[in-house]
C-alpha cells in the first residue's frame, strides 16, 4: 500500500478534474481515471477499483505522473476541425528575404 498522504493527494486532484471537466461539458458523464500502470502500481490500485462513487481505475497507457477523465464524450471534435483548416504553403521560385533591415534577392539552389 502507498503513503495514505500520496493517495489522498491523488483522490483530491482526481475529484478536482471530474468536477472541472462536469463543469466544463455538461452533456459528457465521467466515468473513470486513466493512469500509467507505472502509477497504478506505485499508487497500489487495481484496474477497475472504483476509487470515487462512479468513477473507477483504468490503465490507458499514458505518460507516468499524468492522469486523465474518462468519459462518454468526443473532446477531440475541435482538434479534428483545426487540423482540417491547416494550410501548407510551399514556395515555388527564389524571392526577397526580409531580415527586419532591408530585402536582398535570395539565389536561386543550384547557385550555392
């Protein structure tokens, strides 16, 4: 068993999240903590230990001293629009370079 100190430490900032994350998406319902199984087993708790009323144990394979909520929402919707909106801008000829002081004609590859 570890130091009562550290796991209340870790239930505190456990309950902290889920109430952060309730508050933040509301139409989501938390259902568990994911940790490292690094920290699963320093902290000594088993996967699937319900450690808050509703809220259970699951190793997710995350970096250790990391945890996450679980829940039975999509928070990555966002994250997927942005990348759609990313635009790659290639050059195609030699231009000017801006330095701050002035513009200089920038040669062409095959002249360095």
């Amino acid at each position: 068993m570890s130091d009562l100190s550290k796991i209340a430490k870790n239930l505190q900032a456990f309950q902290m999240a889920i109430n952060a994350h309730d508050r933040e998406n509301p139409t989501h319902d938390a259902y568990g903590i994911g940790l490292s199984a690094f920290d699963m087993d320093r902290l000594g708790l088993d996967e699937g230990e319900t450690i808050l009323p509703g809220i259970t144990i699951h190793c997710d394979g995350g970096t250790s001293g990391n945890f996450r909520v679980l829940c039975n929402g999509e928070h990555d919707e966002e994250l997927e629009e942005a990348e759609e909106e990313v635009v790659d801008a290639v050059a195609v000829r030699a231009g000017t370079a801006d330095r701050g002081v002035g513009s200089r004609e920038v040669p062409p590859p095959d002249e360095w």
